[in-house]
C-alpha cells in the first residue's frame, strides 16, 4: 500500500526535478522527465497549473523526499482561467512520455490512484495518457471513493527509433528511400559547400545571432520561444546543441534536445531557409543519426514525431487515455463546453487535448458510485451525472 503526496505549484513540482529525472531512468523510462523547467514555462503552457502526485512507500517522509522512497509519479496540469481553477485536469502530453513515470506493469494502476488522488482535491475531470508496449495494454476501473464516470481509449503512438551498435546496422532497419536519401543529402552539401557537423554547438551560438537565426528559419515561431529552448538546449542538465556549419561560418541548421541514460531525445530542429534543394534538414539527420550511434545511443526519441520518411522505421507503441469525472453538474458542463469548442462551426480553433478527448462522441463510458465499484456501460443519450 502506498501513501500519495500531491504537489502543486511551479515552485513545488520544479524543485522535484532531480528526483524525478532519476525515478524516470529507475523506471525505464529515460529521457522522460527531463527539461521539467522547459516546460514548466514554456508559453504554450500559460493558464496552466501543475501538480505532482507521489506513489510514496508506506512511512516515507514527506519533508525532505528520497529517490528511494518514491515508487512513482504522475504529472498533470489544471487548466485555470483568469487565475481561477476549474477542476479540469490533464497530461499536456499527448504521447503519454512523461506524465507517467512508473514500472511499465503498473502504470494503469498507478495513473487510477492519481486521479483519485486529485477528485479528493476538488478535480472534476481528470485525463491522464500513460504509454506502454502493445504487449502489456491494461485497463483498470479507476478505484475512487468518489461518485464517477469513466472511460478510456487506447491509440497508436509512433516516435522512438531503436539504434544498434553500428551504423550500417542501423540504416538496415531504415526504409530503402530513406536509407537514399539520407546518403543523396549529406553527399550533395558536401560536394555544394565547405561545411562542417559540429556535435556540441553550446558557446558558439551568441545571444547576438538569434533573432537572425529565427528571422531567417524555414519553419520560424515566435522569438521568445526560439530562445527559450535554445536556452533549454544550453543550460538544463543533459542538454545538448548541435548544428551544421559553412565553411564562412553560418549557421546552416541547429538541433536541441537532452539526453540520458542512453535515450536521446530530439525536441527541436530549425533549418536555414534558402537551401531547399540541398534538403539541409535530411543531411543534418545523416550526422546526427552517425553521431548517435557512435555515442552508444540505444534509442532515438522525436518528441512530437516527425515528418520526415524516418518516421516509418519507429517503434509503434500503445497509449491509454483513462478519462474520469465526477458525477456532477459541475463536471458535465465542463465535458459540454469541451464539445462546444471542439465543434468545427465553434468560430474559435481550441486545441486542447482534454477538451478534444472527452468530447469523443464514441468513447464507452462506465459509471461507480461511492459505495463501491460496479461498472455500468451508459450509452450516448445517458443523462447519468
């Protein structure tokens, strides 16, 4: 049996970092929790508020936590509007990496502990996406003490490519096109231009360059966010930066990501617009693909997936969405807005994960009171709270 702590606040889950970067690699799961400053300010995260639930071992001190006496973790946000909370909690991660951090056999179990844990908290709906191999798909009834109706979903999820020890090896496993293309790219800015992989571009991208480097982008965003992970890439722990060079010394394309334990993770790639034909992006992933393997990387994670045909050669691997809510107005008129601003004729474009998943008109939906659990399938025209 466990005993559940449940953090809340930026200042309070940012000063688990540490802690949680390390249950994560305990776990298997590597990589998961890095850049938590990242993302714990990114702008796409304003209006949210984040809270850590904590699978504590029976006795455990809850003053000054131990790595040895957490068992697991899960991370989710409460959306909040105009600093208000509105008891609607969720993953901001769509591909259930790092919202559950737990041993792979028990994460159905322990994402169901957490959301009883957060509707004891005042929570009305809860979404908590948790990844897993296909093999191993378990779906539990969420063991609440609380009257509520819930459901879940189980989706594909491809955005992980295992590396062998060699890179011959490794482009074995790649499709035949990409294999090419690959080998075309590098070849052909090779024989274009003086350039030059630089496999760790921390101190040799100024503060000065930036705004030009962005302004300049194929695929440019906002400035403060393109600083921000730029900034990420340089100072969280296991960050890195790198790019491809001319020989004049610009900067043709940069890549930033962490890594840990053997798990590479990609987050962000920016490419210098001009060189279309050159295809810079493809010839900065041959490098990096030959530096990787060179590292001893075992796996390659593109967090967010990629457009590029690499994509055909990741892993395929199963993520569950548990969704649980209260039986109470409060809950239903949330789960109602959810399906009014995820209508096409709704003359605003909302793209929330939680409001996209809960207004899935197909989702089965199981029903529990608070004497105990007794699973009861309602059908679409329920009026059951």
């Amino acid at each position: 049996m466990f005993q559940v702590l449940v953090l809340s606040g930026h200042a309070d889950v940012l000063a688990q970092s540490s802690l949680l970067e390390s249950l994560a690699e305990r776990c298997d799961q590597a990589g998961a929790m890095n850049w938590l400053g990242y993302f714990l300010a990114a702008s796409s995260f304003k209006g949210k508020h984040p809270y850590l639930v904590l699978m504590m071992k029976s006795g455990a001190g809850t003053s000054s936590l131990r790595l040895e006496e957490v068992h697991a973790a899960v991370l989710l946000f409460e959306y909040r509007v105009l600093g208000m909370p509105t008891g609607a909690f969720s993953t901001d991660d769509w591909a259930g990496f790092r919202t559950v951090i737990a041993p792979e056999a028990e994460r159905a179990a322990m994402a169901s502990m957490a959301a009883d844990a957060l509707l004891k908290h005042g929570a009305q709906i809860v979404l908590i996406s948790y990844g897993h191999t296909a093999q191993s798909t378990s779906k539990l009834a969420p063991a609440s003490s609380e009257p509520i109706r819930w459901a879940w979903r189980t989706r594909p999820v491809e955005m992980a490519l295992p590396l062998e020890p060699t890179l011959k090896a490794t482009l074995a496993k790649l499709g035949k096109l990409t294999r090419r293309n690959l080998a075309y790219y590098r070849r052909r800015v090779e024989a274009t231009m003086a350039c030059e992989f630089v496999a760790d571009a921390k101190g040799l991208v100024h503060e000065r360059e930036l705004e030009g480097l962005n302004a300049g982008a194929l695929n440019r965003i906002s400035f403060s966010d393109f600083r921000h992970q730029f900034e990420s890439s340089c100072k969280l722990p296991g960050g890195f930066l790198l790019g491809l060079q001319s020989g004049q010394g610009r900067w043709l394309g940069l890549m930033g990501g962490w890594r840990q334990g053997g798990v590479t993770v990609v987050y962000w790639q920016m490419n210098t617009a001009g060189y279309e034909k050159l295809s810079i992006g493809t010839a900065m992933r041959s490098y990096f693909l030959e530096y990787e393997v060179g590292l001893g990387t075992k796996t390659l994670v593109y967090y967010g997936g990629s457009a590029h045909s690499i994509r055909n050669s990741f892993v395929r691997e199963e993520v569950t969405d548990l969704i649980v809510r209260r039986r109470s107005w409060r809950a239903a008129a949330l789960q109602g807005v959810a399906k009014m601003i995820t209508s096409p004729r709704f003359f605003i474009r909302i793209n929330s994960q939680l409001a996209q998943t809960i207004a899935i008109k197909d989702l089965d939906w199981h029903a529990t009171d608070a004497k105990g659990l007794r699973p009861e399938p309602q059908s679409q025209g329920s009026r059951l709270l």
